[in-house]
C-alpha cells in the first residue's frame, strides 16, 4: 500500500496531459525572448491576475528573492509579517542577496494589521534605514494556509500609498486564497503592485513561479534573474505543463479544500489533539501534539510507521497539506493512524 503523502502539496506529481505537452512542446531561447511557450505562459498568467507583465522563474523563493531586489536598494528596509515564507524559508536572501533589513511585525492568522504597519514606517532620517516595500503572503503558510481577503489588502495598500511605499504579494498560493474566498483572483491583486505566485504546489506543475507585475518591474526582474542565473534557454519545457496549470487545475483546488476541512474535522475530535479549526481555510492543516506528550518530531516519525507522511512544524506541531492525489479515503486512513498514535500513547 503506498504511503499518504501530507507533508507539502509541493509533492504533487504533474498529470498524464502535463508530461505530454512537455514533449510537444514549441521551444526556443528564452533569455533572448524566443521560446514561443514561455510567451505564452507570461502572458497567460499576466492575464489572470490582472497585470500587464510576468516572467517566469525557477521557484517561489526565486521569484521572491528576484521581486525584492527589483523594488528595493540596498540597506532599505522591509516591513513583513513575522512568520512570513520570505521571512521563515528563504535563507536569509532578502539580507544576504537583496541586502536590506527586515521589520517584522506579528498578524492575527498571518494577516498584518495597518495600524502596526503604518507605526512600523520610518521617518525620514539619515540614521535609519528607508522603509521601502511592504510584504504580504496570500495564503499565509504558516498560519495555517489562512487567506487574506480583498478589503485586508486594500487597508494595507491605504497605508503604503499614504507613504509612497510599494505594497507586494507572495502570492505562492493565491489560486488556493481566491477559490476559498470565491473572489476572481484580480480582486485579490488589485490593490497590490507587483507579485509572484507558484505553479509546483497545488496547481500540480512540475516546476515553476512566475513574477508578475507592471511592464517596467518587469523588466528589472528579468535582468536581476540574469543576475542570478536564473537565465533559461528552451525553457518552455517548464512552461508547458504550467499553461495546463492555470487553464485546468485552478477550480480543482476545491477539492483540497474538502479534504483539508475533512481532516481538520476529524483531528477536532481525537483526544488530546488541539487544532484551531477557524484558521484551516484552504489546503493546510496545522495541529498540535502536545497532549499527547510527544514532540512534532517523535510524533511525524510515529505517522509514517503508519504509512502516513506529515512535517514536524516546530516544538509540538505537525502539518498536513492536501493535494492533487490525496483522496478521502486518503484523509481517513491518516486519521485512523493519529487514532491509533493517540490510544497508544495513554
């Protein structure tokens, strides 16, 4: 029997159509603006968040990394939320590679207050550093896949434009924010002025981010990516499935959604598993073994002699993410496992 796979939806596998038009695909060089697929790819993604340009790169943390250095000078200063991925997962390379410093501030659920935000901004002076970006994460990977609505990112982007600062998007998982706020995508970039979002999670694409933003970030994004080495030549291998990507797989996600409330629900019922039901919104799961007197650790390695793969978030917590390729029965034998680790431990 094979093993249920929770651990991330960066897991998923690419479908049969995916792997074809890979083979099929029209390609050229990319770093000289040739490969016809990639084209189509940017344009396509453009199009659905409502931005005149993308680009497409190797990662998320590569987009990010890219995004940041395209609005930013060295030795400035970037207001995020303190569990941020960009903050949490990336390195450091917003300080060791951007070069700027990073303010954090604590949300509720992983979405920033404006009050703290617009109190976070320096003034003008030649000690300090110049605040000159605001991030936010669209869904919040650490709060719990928690989805930032239209109107949270409007007040956000009221506060930058009072201080001329740019407002910017991880949006790794917008798709996952908009199907759960069953909003257009656009109503959720509207406000913002550049952002990034992930083909490799749950849209089931192999690989790929694609940055997107207006035509003149754009252009700074595509030279700091040479910069970096994310330069690809037929690169439209890699965008192919990600055409499919966004053409098949964005009102899917519902369907991880079910899953992720399912397994949330049955979580909620097991003895001496704490789990804060309000914040699973989309395809994240995030819950607490402390009861069980175990660490994330000891209890993920416990799960996966159950056949059941899930990540050690830190201290006491664990993490499961729905995906392309976990069904209910799925969702019912991981929570069968957590019952049997649970009466064990008695």
């Amino acid at each position: 029997m094979r093993a249920v796979d929770l651990r991330s939806d960066t897991v998923t596998l690419p479908t049969q159509e995916m792997l074809e038009a890979i083979v099929h695909a029209e390609l050229g060089d990319d770093v000289l603006r040739e490969d016809p697929t990639v084209i189509a790819l940017e344009d396509l993604a453009a199009e659905k968040v409502g931005k005149e340009s993308a680009l497409l790169v190797t990662s998320g943390t590569q987009a990010n990394l890219v995004s940041l250095m395209a609005q930013t000078q060295r030795g400035d200063e970037v207001i995020l939320e303190a569990d941020s991925h960009i903050y949490y997962y990336e390195v450091g390379g917003l300080s060791a590679v951007a070069g700027v410093v990073p303010r954090t501030l604590k949300g509720r659920r992983g979405v920033l207050d404006p009050h703290d935000v617009e109190a976070a901004i320096r003034p003008p002076d030649i000690h300090q550093p110049r605040t000159s970006l605001i991030c936010i994460e669209n869904t919040h990977n650490r709060a719990g896949g928690t989805a930032v609505t239209p109107r949270q990112i409007e007040s956000i982007n009221e506060v930058a434009k009072k201080y001329g600062i740019g407002l910017y998007m991880d949006g790794a998982r917008i798709f996952n924010a908009a199907i759960a706020l069953q909003v257009d995508p656009k109503q959720l970039t509207r406000h913002v002025d550049n952002l990034m979002f992930c083909l490799s999670k749950g849209l089931s694409a192999p690989v790929g981010s694609l940055v997107v933003g207006s035509s003149d970030f754009i252009e700074k994004a595509r030279r700091i990516r040479k910069m970096l080495g994310g330069g690809m030549r037929q690169a439209g291998v890699i965008a192919a499935p990600g055409i499919i990507a966004l053409e098949k797989m964005v009102d899917r996600l519902r369907e991880d959604h079910d899953n992720a409330r399912r397994l949330a629900d049955g979580l909620a019922k097991i003895d001496r598993i704490s789990i804060d039901l309000p914040s699973v919104q989309t395809n994240i799961v995030i819950f607490d073994v402390a009861g069980l007197n175990m660490t994330g650790t000891q209890f993920t390695d416990q799960l996966e002699r159950h056949g059941v793969k899930a990540l050690d978030y830190g201290g006491t917590l664990v993490r499961m993410v729905t995906h392309r390729g976990i069904e209910r029965e799925d969702v019912n034998r991981a929570l069968e496992a957590v019952r049997q680790i649970a009466e064990e431990s008695d």
